[in-house]
C-alpha cells in the first residue's frame, strides 16, 4: 500500500518519467546533477513528517489522521462496512430482482443458515457443492456500497483485484460490469498516466 501511494506521489514538472527501457539513458550517459530527481525530502515539511512518524509509538492511522503532512493521501474516508448479515438479509428480503433469481434457477440460488441468521440469500456456480463453494448474494441496494468500502479498505486498489477481493465471499450478477464501472475521485486525481 505505501508503494502504491509512494508511485501516485507528484513530480516535478519539467521532468518526463522513464517510462519505457528505451526511454531510459544509455549507459555512457552521465548526470550531471541530482536536482533533476524528485524527493519527499526537498520539504522540510515532509522530513518532519517522516522524522514523527519514525518516532511515534501510534499507530499509522491515526497518526495519519493526526498530521496533515503524510504525503499526498486523499482524505481518510471513515465509512461503515455495509456488509454485515442482518443488512444483507434486510435487503436481500426486499429486493424483487433477487427473489426472481431464485425462483428461475433454484439450483444456483439457496437459502443458508450463517452464524445464527436464518434464510441468508447464497448463491453456489452449477456443477460445484453447495456446502463448499457457496457464496452470499449482494443485494442490488448494497452493491455500489460494498464495492466502496472495499475499494477503500484495499488500498485503492484496481478493478482486477477489487473484483478477485469481493467476489472471493460475495456475488451479483452485475458485479464484474459494477465494478468495472466503479471511479474514485482520489484515485482519478492522484492516477499516473499509463495503464
């Protein structure tokens, strides 16, 4: 994760980034200076950032919660997980689409008992059992949220991974294309260009 925001971190202007090996400087290139490559360090600021941090015994949440100077991280967004069994099932019993889903494939769609709540909406792929390979069905209401909150918590990770991380334990039949769909305003601030 810190990688990953280190690489979304600003350069400097007038420098274009290597981005290929026949960008990069041939061997019997010398550099003159190192004012050309950015570093966090220029900032005063940011090496009393690092130097806190380094110090601190908090724990790096809150510690970025705490100080305002941690890199370039967007906002610490603090949302509620909207998966939780008695939401799902509360949504699941109101929505229409799902219940349809049910009835025209009873062999993909069951109910299942989960930690003590009862009629728990799941889904399992034809061909695999039901008691292995079950997954629970996010309801229509819940899946643009569910997609958020993990989006979040993944570290603002791409489409694959959003997608390997939720469909892992949870399924819709539109999740794929949703979270294809899906755009973070911080991410589409902070995205390098190129893939």
């Amino acid at each position: 994760m810190i990688a990953d925001t280190l690489s979304r971190l600003g350069r400097k202007k007038d420098i274009t980034p290597i981005v290929g090996k026949n960008d990069a400087p041939s061997k019997d290139t010398q550099i003159d200076s190192l004012d050309n490559f950015f570093s966090t360090f220029d900032e005063e600021e940011m090496v009393e950032c690092f130097n806190s941090v380094l110090s601190t015994e908090n724990n790096l949440l809150q510690f970025v919660e705490e100080h305002d100077c941690f890199l370039n991280l967007a906002a610490i967004e603090k949302e509620e997980n909207p998966l939780n069994l008695e939401s799902i099932k509360e949504n699941q019993d109101a929505d229409e689409e799902l219940q349809k889903l049910r009835d025209k494939h009873p062999d993909r769609y069951f109910i299942k008992e989960i930690n003590q709540t009862q009629d728990v909406f799941c889904y399992v792929k034809p061909g695999k059992d039901k008691d292995e390979y079950w997954k629970i069905v996010i309801p229509t209401k819940l899946l643009m949220p569910t997609i958020k909150w993990y989006h979040i918590v993944t570290g603002h990770s791409g489409w694959n991974r959003l997608y390997m991380t939720i469909g892992a334990r949870y399924y819709h039949p539109a999740l794929k294309t949703e979270v294809r769909r899906f755009r973070c305003d911080a991410c589409q601030k902070h995205k390098l260009p190129g893939k």
